[in-house]
C-alpha cells in the first residue's frame, strides 16, 4: 500500500523553513491551530457582542463599547450588528472550524496514524496555509475600510449581495476572501485524499484506519468536490457586482436584470449543505475513536460506523434544497428534498447506537478528552433530532429563518465541532507539544462549557419556537415577542458565562505549552500508531515505517500477556 | 409564598409555546410539531439513558474488565439495525407522509377565485416596507380603483386570502407567525400563499429573510376584522381610492395583472 512518496526530508535549519514556510504537516498543523483559535476568539466576542444587542436593545456595551462604537454612545449601531453576524458566521465556519477540526487535526493527524513520514505533496500543504493565512487577512481588511465589512449574512443572497442592497467593497472583498480560502481548502482536501490512498502503512486497509482519519478523509473529499462550486459561485457574485453581469439579478423593477436570485442560492447550498457535513465529519470520527479509548474496548460496529460516516456523506450531496423550501420551488423538488433529508436518520441512528455500544460494558475512564466525547454525544444528539423538525416541509414552513434554525444549526455545527475540537485537542496536546495539560483545570472548562452551553442554544430553540425570527437588532419592537425578553436574557447570560470559561481553557493551553508535565509517548494507553513514537514526533516522524497487524481500536482483549491492556496496531494480533 | 411559585410556574410555561393560532390550517403544523418532538424527545430520552446510565454503570470504579466485543455479532447488528429501522419508521416515515398530505391536500391547494369566495392580494416587499394591493370594485389588479395600502394588511374573518408576492429590491420574507406561514418575496417571480383566518384582532406580520440594516423594522400590522368590519373598511377605502389615486403616482404603480 505504501507506493507512494515516503522519504526521510532533510530537517529544515533555519528558522524560515523551520517555522514560517515549513513544509512539515507538524508545523502546519500547529500554524492551522494558532491561526483558528484566534479566528475563534474574534468569531466568539463578535457573538457575545450580537447576544449583548438582543438582550439589551440600544444599551451602551460594557468595557469595550466606546472604543469599539464611539460614534453611537457604545452601543451597536444597526448596520454595525449586521456585519457582526454576517461576519460571526463567516469567521467561525471558515476561519475557526475550518481550520482547527480540518488543517490542524487533518494536518497533524492523518500522516501520523497512518504511519506516514509526510503528506503527499509537502508544498501544497504549505501553500494551503499561507492561501488561509492571506484569505484571513483580506478577510480583517474587510472590517476596517470606511463602509464596513459584509452584512449580508454569512450565506450572502443576492440581491442583497449585489450592488442593489450592498454598495460598498465588504462584500466584494468577503468574496475574494471566500474564494481564496476555497483555494486553501481545496489544496488541502486534494492533499489528505492523497496521502490516505497512497500513504498508508504496510498492512492498513482502509478499515485499518482509526475513525479519525475516516471522518477527515470523507470531508477531503466532500471538500475537493463542492468547496469549488462554492468558489464559482462567489466568481459570479464577484462579476455582478464590477462587472456589471446579471447573473443573479432580475425583475422589472429596481434589480432589472434577466438573471434569478435563487440561482445563488442553489449553487451556494449544493455546497452549503456538504459543508455542514464537512464540519461534523472530523469530530464524528474523533468522538468515535476516543470513545472506544477511553471505555478500554474495541469500537462497536467499527466497520458500520464508517460506512454509515459515507452514506451520510453522500446523501448530503442530494439533500440541499431543504435550505430553500420557502422558495417554493417546484412541488417535485419539494417533496423529494424533504424525503431524502429523512433517509439520513437511518446512517445517524446506527452510528448513535454504535456509539452507545462502544461505552457499554466498558471500563470507562472519564479523562477530559473522553468528556468533551460524551459531551458531542449529547448536544450532537440534540442538534440531530431537531434537525426533524426543519426538514419537514410544513414545519418549516413556520419555522424557517426563526431562532430555531439558529439553535439548531449550532447545536450540530458549533456546540458538537467546538466539543470535538476541544477533545482532540486535550487528546493531541501531549502528541503535539510534549507537555500534559492540567487536567483539573480541563474538567472545570468542561463544564463550565457544556452547561453554558446547553443555556445558549436550547434557548435559542425556544424562542425561536415562540416565533422570533433571525438577524434582527432589535427584536421587541415586535410586541408578540417580548414575552421572550427573560429567555433572551438567559441566552446571554450563558453566552457570557460560556465565554469567561474558554478563558480557563486558554491559560490551561499556554500554562501548560510552557511548563507542563513531560509527557510520555503514550499517555493514554491506546495503539494507534501516533503514540508508538516519542512525544513530540521527530521531524520525519517514523525511523522505519511502521508494518501494521491489527485494527485501531484493540482493547481490553483479555487473552493480553504483555502486561498492558491495550495492542499496538504494529503488533500481531491476539485471538480472543 | 404559593402565589409567586404559581405565578413563577405559569411563566415558564410561556416561554413553551408559539404565537397565537388564529388561522385554520396552522393547527396541522403545530400537530406535526408536537408528534416530531414527542417522538425526538423519546429517542432523546433513550440516548440520554444510553449515555448517563452506561456512564454510571461502567465507569472504571464499577466495572474494572470491559467486555471485549468489535459489536459484530448476529444479535448486535440485529438490535442495530432494529434501532435505525424503528427510527425510520417511527418518525420519518410518518412525518413525511404527514407533511406531504398537507402539502397536497391544503397548503399548495390554492382556492379559485372564479368558484369560491376568495380575496386576492397582490403583495410588494420593498427595503424596508411591505405594500398591500386589492383590486377595488372592478375586480381587476393593475387599475385605477386599487386599493393600496403600506405596511397595512386588513382581512376579514372565515375568508380565503390568496396572496401573490413579490419584491421590488431584494429578497424579503413574507411571515406571519400568528399563522405559521412563511414565503420568501423575489424579485423577478411571484410567489403564492394562502390562509383563512378566524380571530378577529391585531397581529404582526414580519420579515423574516435578511434583508438589509433596517432588515428588523420591515414590520406590516395584520387586522383580521369580522366580515361586516371588513366590508365596512374596504367600501370606505375605495371610496377614498377613486378620489385620490393619482395616476401620475410611480409608487403606485406597480400592480400587475392577475394570473393564476
């Protein structure tokens, strides 16, 4: 299996090509993490500014409103509020999710659990950071010229988009951002699909393969299709708005034109909708990996939770026009929309009840990482379910652009990829720096961020179901809705709260960067091939490329004589 | 002391509710709505048992050797599969079919203006407005006896209103919480929906597509009168239209002719 292109690299030895223009996935994985956490903090104030609007309309911010909004008194000016969402939403999924859940762990880990010395093609892993890095920051120019950054949305319809409702070069530059990370990410997913097919270690088939790199492997390819249907439809926004095409403007009146608005709206969901996917994909595949870790037994239905990660993956190629139902598009759409959306419980029940085999009857260790798991299980379980009641047609009639859209939406994408994220990166850490971190301090961000948590986004359900609809400033201009008032407090509350803990898990990071305990090679005890070599991995990770006998997940087999509870994936395996 | 836990427990269940009914099909969304979340909430449970209860159960203290199982055998894939099955057709099988009966049989079953009582409605979204256009005594849209009125809608009661929308600018949403109804307004098409409403009074109307700064003001008033109120209301109002309209007006210009 190992045809492809495996040797020792010279070791880098200046400081340039060391840690700025390296072409080791170790680095770049490292680059991709700093580089999402900040887009996460930026992405996360940006919420906690929007959540300070809704519960408290036309309030002066506290400590950071006259700096940031000296013109209005410190509070959020209207037109500010809507770039801050557009932008909150276009940060956290490109900027934060993307690049921790798929360039730091896809970097990091694919290489190392496959028993590879490297990606497949070193340069344009690099060049697929420094696209990212240049995309973010046409991206934060967007938020200092004079008529603001995008305020859109992130899904950017047209007209709006267009010079119609957005006259000012934002959103231009939001689209050259968008399509210049699409070049980054399609890099990157052409890179990994590589790397797993020719790359693997002697022995590994493909079910061989730890879960995580079937959920990263699955997004590189979701990516490398449908991140460039993403980039063309920007190109085509791009040309409406300097162009002066008319492909997504129409109507006789102020838009004039012979193109159709929805047109956008199909090319962006035949990606939007993969992208979601794209997103959960990685940590579905981290929480089913752990899970088995930390419950000291083998995956439960290993083999079915990776072909139901498929079968999810390819029906949400065909699934996307449950986004546009209230488009009216024809009745034939609408109905198989609808039905095929439904058919994608069948691969999520299989692979929850995967899940809850793989705890059953184990001998569980609750260590962080397996908390923050347990934890995806939960709010992922929640965001899944609701998902239910917006495929349906009819209740989406009433509840499309609600808040309950909004705490769905971020139940799956937001709370399960930021509880994933958080796992590996609690799991990794040791892998990747050489040092432990606090583990106290860990289970106390653990908490501090699912119950928060849980506060934020059922509430959002809530009031969405009482009937409040999204990206509006102020809400209770609406007298039907201020009887949600106290549960928009709550809201933020949480959202502030939730905020201060990700402050412990910060501190927890660098703390422990610095002057954590030394770490073992293998402080988790488990068998996949990551932890067979020292912590932090020299530069061409593996002296001789591992020959692999067994599966990932061998654990707890009682037949064991060497003492340890667990295989190494390089050892024969023991019959039970 | 009992008062305020009263009055503390009847708030809480306010906020677990949606807006107010006043309309004859918006109890078919609300009855698919409750049977969903019956039937999520009893796999929730279920997961919920699965989670907390094996947490409990095998943690490391309880149960020192794990059952050493890849969850192959015949009967694991059995209940396997059983779960993915009673998922599909306990709740997808039936929403589905619900959703789509209602589809068929009363949502997209627009009423015929030519054999039944209906008021028709021409609708413009505009940044940040909503116009709502009749057609006054001639029964044509597009003429001169139009009735038209901004950010305004008045309907009567056990009447069918058919709606035609469409948007001038950008794509708005046409969203009525009071009846569970939501239809996005584009430039270029004309979108369809219809409702009968059945309780007199003032309600909101919003929109609900993001649709530009002041996206949160696009706010119309709904007033469902009885059906002598309206007839009163609408007698007046084209009184006043055949003396005022000015032909001359652009804004009032942008009826189109009715097709159905």
């Amino acid at each position: 299996m190992s045809g492809g292109y495996n040797e020792i690299h010279p070791e880098p030895t200046t400081f340039w090509s060391k840690y700025i223009f390296s072409f080791d996935h170790k680095v770049i994985a490292k680059q991709f993490l700093w580089y999402g956490i900040f887009f996460l903090g930026v992405g996360g104030l940006m919420a906690l500014l929007i959540r300070w609007t809704l519960a408290n309309p036309g309030v002066p911010v506290p400590i950071i409103g006259n700096l940031l909004f000296s013109g209005s008194g410190g509070v959020v000016p209207p037109d500010t509020y809507a770039m801050l969402f557009t932008m909150h939403g276009t940060i956290m999924i490109f900027y934060a999710i993307t690049p921790i859940l798929i360039g730091a762990f896809g970097n990091y880990c694919i290489p190392l659990m496959i028993g590879a010395r490297d990606m497949a093609f070193p340069l344009l892993n690099m060049l697929s950071f420094w696209f990212a890095f240049l995309s973010g920051v046409v991206l934060l120019i967007s938020l200092i010229i004079p008529q603001g950054a995008a305020a859109g949305g992130w899904t950017s319809y047209p007209t709006l988009s267009t010079l119609i409702g957005s006259p000012g070069a934002g959103q231009t530059l939001w689209c050259l951002a968008i399509f210049i990370f699409g070049i980054s990410s399609t890099m990157g997913a052409v890179n990994y699909v590589t790397t797993v097919i020719t790359l693997r270690a002697p022995g590994m088939g493909y079910f061989d393969m730890p879960l995580t790199v079937w959920g990263l492997w699955l997004t590189a390819i979701l990516n490398a299709i449908f991140v460039p249907v993403l980039g063309a439809g920007v190109i085509l926004l791009i040309l409406d708005r300097v162009f002066g095409t008319t492909f997504f403007l129409a109507g006789a009146s102020a838009t004039s034109g012979s193109g159709d608005p929805v047109l956008f709206q199909h090319v962006f969901w035949i990606f939007g909708h993969p992208e979601v996917y794209i997103l959960i994909l990685p940590a579905w595949g981290i929480v089913s990996d752990l899970l088995s870790f930390f419950s000291r037994k083998p995956a439960f239905g290993a083999k079915a939770t990776a072909l139901s990660m498929t079968s999810i993956s390819v029906l949400s190629t065909v699934v996307y026009g449950h986004h546009m139902f209230t488009t009216q598009m024809s009745p034939l759409l609408t109905q198989s929309f609808m039905t095929l959306t439904m058919t994608i419980s069948i691969p999520s029940a299989i692979f929850f009840a995967n899940w809850l085999g793989t705890i059953w009857k184990g001998s569980i260790r609750f260590d962080s990482p397996m908390l923050f798991s347990l934890g995806v299980v939960f709010v992922f379980g929640l965001g899944g379910l609701t998902g239910l009641h917006l495929g349906t047609t009819t209740t989406d009639l009433f509840l499309h652009d609600t808040y309950f859209v909004v705490g769905h939406f971020h139940y799956t994408m937001a709370a399960s990829v930021l509880l994933g994220g958080f796992a590996g990166i609690y799991f990794w850490f040791p892998k990747m720096f050489g040092r432990m971190m606090n583990e106290g301090l860990a289970k106390v961000h653990f908490w501090g961020t699912m119950i928060p948590l849980n506060g934020i986004f059922f509430g959002m359900l809530l009031v969405g179901y009482g009937g409040m609809h999204r990206r509006i400033y102020n809400p209770f201009i609406y007298e039907s809705l201020q009887r949600l008032i106290p549960v928009n407090n709550l809201i933020t509350t949480s959202a502030i709260l939730m905020g201060a803990f990700q402050l412990v898990f910060v501190y927890n990071f660098i703390k422990s960067l610095m002057s954590g305990e030394k770490a073992v090679n293998n402080p988790w005890e488990v068998g996949t091939l990551e932890w067979t070599i020292p912590s932090p991995p020299p530069h061409h990770n593996y002296d001789i490329i591992p020959v692999v006998k067994c599966g990932p997940h061998e654990l707890g087999n009682p037949n064991l004589k060497t003492g340890r509870d667990f295989q190494y994936q390089t050892e024969e395996l023991v019959e039970a | 002391m009992n008062l305020l836990k009263m009055g503390v427990s009847a708030g809480w269940l306010d906020y677990f509710r949606p807006p107010e009914n006043i309309s004859t099909t918006a109890h078919l969304i609300d009855d698919l709505f409750n049977y969903t979340t019956l039937m999520v909430t009893f796999y929730f449970i279920l997961v919920c048992i699965g989670l907390f209860g094996f947490s409990y159960l095998y943690s490391r203290k309880r149960n020192k050797t794990p059952y050493y199982t890849y969850g192959n055998k015949k009967k694991h894939l059995i209940v396997t599969a059983f779960i993915g099955a009673a998922v599909f057709l306990s709740i997808d099988l039936n929403i589905t079919r619900i959703a789509n009966n209602d589809l068929v049989n009363t949502f997209w079953k627009f009423p015929d203006h030519k054999n039944e009582k209906v008021l028709r409605v021409e609708v413009m979204a505009q940044q940040w407005m909503w116009s709502f256009r009749y057609t006054g005594p001639d029964n044509e849209f597009g003429t001169a006896d139009d009735i038209v009125t901004n950010n305004d809608l008045r309907v009567p009661v056990n009447t069918k209103v058919l709606f035609h929308l469409t948007a001038k600018d950008v794509i708005h949403s046409f969203f009525v919480p009071s009846v569970r109804l939501k239809v996005d307004t584009i430039p270029g098409r004309i979108t369809r929906v219809w409702w009968e409403v059945t309780k007199p009074g003032k309600y909101d109307i919003a929109c609900a597509e993001m649709c530009g700064t002041h996206h949160y003001l696009m706010k119309a008033g709904l007033t469902v009168y009885t059906e002598e109120d309206f007839n009163k209301w609408l007698a007046s109002s084209s009184l006043i239209a055949a003396n005022t309209n000015d032909p001359q007006d652009a804004n009032l210009a942008w009826g189109w002719k009715w097709e159905e």
